[in-house]
C-alpha cells in the first residue's frame, strides 16, 4: 500500500484481527474503513501511527467489551479523530476514558449495540 494515500478501504474482507501497527508507515491517512469484517480483536498498538486519521469506521464486527481493555488507550494516538462508527457491534458497556484522548470527536455512532 503507497505510504502517501489519505483514505483506506478495507471493508468486506475477511479481516480478524488488527495488529500493532499494521498501519505505522501510512501516516497521511485520514480516512480508515474497517467495517464489515469478522474482526474480533484489536492489539494495543493497531492504531500507532495515525496522527492525521479523521474518520474511522469499525463498524458491523463481532466486537465486545473485550476488545476495549480498560487499561488499554485504543484511540489515544488518534488526536485528529472526528467521526467514529462502532454501530452494529456487540458492545454491552465501554470503559470509562476510551474516548477521552478524542479531543477533535464530534460524531460517535453507537447504534445497535447492547449498551
């Protein structure tokens, strides 16, 4: 993938799992679409890296509350992020701070979940 492209589309796939910095070197990114995969686990540091993504989309997936570890910071590396899509997961709760980092959030989509 060309390290200068802005959006990602990796929706429909087969993707399970995001892995620490899988997206490390595509620091101009600023739209990510994940949604429609049978994704059910999210490292730590899958997000490292992207300081200029504004949109991400993870939504239609097989996440839990599992996936959002308390003590784990998923999106603090996402300081630009405004639009995010967690719609049509399985989530029942979301700890405490998980978007507190999220400074630029305006939208957050939490429908159809269990929350």
């Amino acid at each position: 993938i060309p390290e200068n492209i802005t959006a990602l589309d990796l929706s429909f796939n087969q993707l399970t799992t995001i892995r620490n910095k899988d997206f490390q070197l595509l620091d101009n990114l600023v739209c990510l679409n994940l949604s429609f995969n049978p994704i059910s686990k999210i490292e730590e540091e899958a997000f490292l890296g992207l300081k200029k993504l504004q949109m991400l989309e993870l939504n239609n997936h097989s996440l839990d509350y599992q996936v959002f570890d308390p003590d784990v910071r998923l999106f603090q590396p996402l300081k630009k992020l405004e639009q995010l899509d967690l719609s049509r997961n399985n989530l029942i709760k979301l700890p405490k701070d998980i978007f507190k980092s999220l400074n630029q959030l305006k939208i957050i989509n939490l429908a159809f979940n269990k929350l």
